[in-house]
C-alpha cells in the first residue's frame, strides 16, 4: 500500500486504473453483437409480435451486447426467401414456420406439426418429441446435411390450440362441396387437401386477404381466432370453420446463421436458447386468453358465424395423410426417418396421454350445455 503515499505511485495508479476501464469498455464493445432478423409475417401479426419480444428480453438479459433489428415480412426478402437468406448471410437470423420448406424437402412439414399430431401427438407430447425425443437434432439434421444450409435452427413460439379450418366467400356442407371451392393453404396440409381431390394454392400472409376478397380464391386457412381477426377476415367474409385436423398447434422456428451463431459467446448462445424457450409459454399463456375473446368479438361485434367442420371431412384429412405418409417414405429416406421417430415416440406417450386425461367433454357437458 506503499504506493498511495506518493504523487507519482498516485499518478501511476490512476493511470492503470484508467487503463483497466478502457480496456474494459473496449471488450465490452467488441463483444456487443447486432443481428438483422426477419419474420415471415405481416407487421399486424401476434406471430410477429413473437420475435420483437424476444429481442428485447435478449438485449435485456445479455446487457445489451446482443441487440436484434426485427422487421416484417418483406422488409429485405420475401416471407418465403428467409431461410435461403439467413444461409447466404443476407439477414442474421429469421423467425418463421418449418412447413414453409416441404418444396425443398417433404420432410420439413414434419416438424410444423404435420396433420393428426401426428400419430394423435398433442401439443405438449410434440413438444416433447422435439425437445427431448430427438426432433431438434433431425431439423437440424435436415438443413444443415440434407439440405447443405449454413443455418442452425431452435423452435419457439408455439399456439394453444389446433388450427381452425377457415374461412369461406360461403358455407359448404360435405367434402363434395369442398372440392368445388379453391382453397388457400401450406405445409403438408396442401398436400393432404390435393388428396382429398381439393383444389388448393399456397400464398403468403399479406396475399391472403386481397384474394379472398377479390374472389381469387374461396376459401383460407390461416391460424386461430386472435390470429385471424387481426388479419382482418372478418372484413371480407362471415363463415368460419372449426375444427382441423390438417394443423396441430403451431411450432414457429428460429433459424439462425450458423456462421454468426458460433461466433456468438457461449453466454449469449444460452440466453438466445432460453428466451426461445420461454416464447413457448408466453405466447401459449397470452394466446388461451386472447382466442375466447376473440372467438366472442367475431361473433358479437362482427357477425361471423362460427360453423363446424363436417366429419366426412375430418375423417378424410387422416386418411389422406396417412397417403402422403405412405407415398413420400417410399422415395424420402429422410422423411422416412423422422416419421419413424415420431411414430415411436408416439406409439408410448399418446396412449399414456389418453388413459391418464380425463375426458373433459364431460366436464363441458356438466358446466356448459345445461
């Protein structure tokens, strides 16, 4: 402590101290990390809302050295180009859904979830597969080998309820009726829905509506009621239907860079996972909220009528599908290999599931169809 007893030894001290800042602030600085991120959804969109949330609970948590620019669809590339532009370095990273992929690898509308679960996998069972049945590592699997992609992926960001059937210019009443209609879906529930003998074409969210309204198209499917009304079906058409077998809770994903994620410190990499992870329950947790009110705003204030899918044709969605399964394994290996390890898996936890729920139609009947 000699040292403080001298101008020098104080001026010396005073230096080094100075250094040490600098240099700390200079660490800090090189570490501070900015990432272009895109969605692939309209800037109205809750799934939109998803990604901005989560960047700001990342540059919170990591003291701001990792700070994410979330932008719309359409802001650098088309909704349906991010996974390409990620790869390419274009953007930082995307937030977007697995099913968009099927036209680069059929495999991909297995991790959306695909229709009937799959297998009668709920929500909580696929998320389960995902995370600790193996279906994280075979995406990636998928983009990084199959597909050659330089991006790395984490899913995130799931809905609380199977997706409602759609909306329609005007009712039908049977799979006959149906299959005279044009219908605007994705994923592996287009394929399905070809099966079936119905005539479908894939757009983009911002596309969406101008078709209906037009006429383009007469019918659309797009998510569940609070998802809906901000897309504003309600404008263009009264008749929605519910429910599906074609799309299980929506998982979103979050592709990433691999280059850039690799570069990112281990620390960071951590809280990136764990926002994403907690995305999941937040959105689920604000969606069960948000859909009921919703459903009641359609119905009271803007006269929809809220009408039930015919069974003949939800009994021919899973036989359709059980087509598509057949028919893409025998040419896919990889396909092949994913619906092998979610029939597996749920093969074990859907029985499980089945024998240990109660039956809450009862509890329903009891308290609200007095």
């Amino acid at each position: 402590m000699s040292w403080i007893k001298g101008v020098r030894a104080k001026a010396g001290g005073a230096m080094l101290v100075a250094a040490a800042v600098a240099a700390t602030s200079s660490v800090t600085l090189a570490q501070t990390t900015e990432w272009k991120v895109q969605s692939t959804w309209p800037q109205a969109n809750l799934l939109h809302e998803s990604p901005i949330r989560m960047a700001k609970a990342i540059e919170e948590m990591s003291g701001g050295r990792l700070k994410m620019n979330v932008m719309p669809a359409g802001t650098l590339v088309g909704p349906f180009e991010v996974l390409d532009a990620t790869h390419k370095g274009v953007m930082d990273a995307a937030h977007s859904w697995p099913g968009y992929w099927t036209g680069k690898n059929m495999a991909a509308g297995l991790f959306g979830p695909p229709p009937g679960g799959p297998f009668g996998l709920g929500r909580d069972e696929f998320i389960s597969w995902l995370h600790n049945g193996g279906g994280m590592e075979l995406y990636n699997e998928l983009l990084q080998k199959e597909l050659k992609l330089n991006v790395v992926a984490y899913f995130t960001t799931t809905l609380c309820y199977w997706e409602a059937f759609g909306w329609f210019r005007k009712p039908f009443e049977n799979l006959a009726d149906l299959r005279r209609l044009k219908f605007r879906t994705s994923g592996l529930g287009l394929i399905m829905l070809q099966n079936m003998g119905v005539s479908t074409v894939q757009l983009p969210g911002g596309e969406v509506i101008p078709a209906l309204e037009r006429g383009t198209i007469d019918g659309a499917e797009w998510a569940i009621p609070s998802h809906d009304i901000l897309m504003g079906f309600q404008n263009v058409t009264k008749y929605y239907y519910m429910p599906d077998m074609r799309q299980p809770p929506g998982i979103q994903e979050f592709l990433i860079n691999k280059s850039k994620w690799d570069a990112l410190p281990k620390d960071l990499q951590l809280i990136v996972r764990q926002a994403l992870l907690a995305e999941i329950m937040i959105m689920n947790n604000a969606s069960i909220d948000l859909e009921s009110k919703a459903a009641k705003e359609l119905v009271e204030k803007h006269g929809v009528k809220i009408m039930r899918t015919p069974d003949d044709i939800l009994k021919a969605q899973l036989a359709a599908m059980d087509k598509l399964y057949d028919e893409e394994s025998k040419k896919n290996p990889f396909f092949a290999k994913v619906l092998a390890s979610q029939r597996e898996f749920a093969s074990r936890v859907v029985p499980h599931a089945s024998r240990i729920r109660p039956p809450l139609d009862v509890a329903v009947e009891h308290y609200w169809k007095k």
